[in-house]
C-alpha cells in the first residue's frame, strides 16, 4: 500500500457511517432540508468541464467563479474539486490547486 492509500483510507468514512448517512439524506424532505447535510454534500462535489468546445478563457472564467465563491459565501464550504481537461489546466495555474 502507498503512502497516500493508507492516508485517504484513514479518512474514509466506515460502511455503517456511509449507510447512516444516506438514510438521513433519503429522510429529507424539500420543506425541510438538512443545512448541514446539503454543506457537507456541497464540500463533495467535484465541478466538472470536460466539454470539446472549452478553452482558455472558459476554464479561466470557470475557476474564478469556484474561487470567488468562498469570499462571497463564508459561511458554506466549497466544492472538493475542479475537474478539466489537462492540456486547459495550463490556463487555471495560479487561480486553484491544479494537479
């Protein structure tokens, strides 16, 4: 096992705290959303722009908005992640983590 296997697999959630999880996400309702919840699942997301027609400018545009989202919303954590196409990521360099 790698190094980085056995971090990410010390912070993995167990089965039964998966499987208690999503039965209180399935007993929500609209009328009365769980604002926790609906954070946490938020701060999982991976935003994602894999699109044949993206380019320099879209990506640059598309993170900014991630990034500036955390200045205008403090109180709501951001999304995990940032998902682009490599050769575009050139362009994001600077304005996020891009690996």
């Amino acid at each position: 096992m790698t190094k980085l296997y056995q971090k990410l697999i010390k912070s993995c959630p167990s089965e039964s705290e998966i499987k208690k999880g999503l039965k209180k996400a399935s007993l929500l309702t609209a009328s009365e959303p769980d604002k926790h919840l609906l954070m946490n699942i938020l701060s999982l997301i991976d935003l994602t722009s894999l699109n044949t027609t993206d380019n320099k400018s879209h990506i640059l545009h598309f993170t900014g908005k991630v990034n500036s989202f955390s200045g205008r919303y403090s109180n709501i954590p951001n999304v995990a992640a940032i998902c682009v196409f490599s050769e575009l990521c050139v362009g994001c360099q600077g304005k996020t983590d891009c690996t």
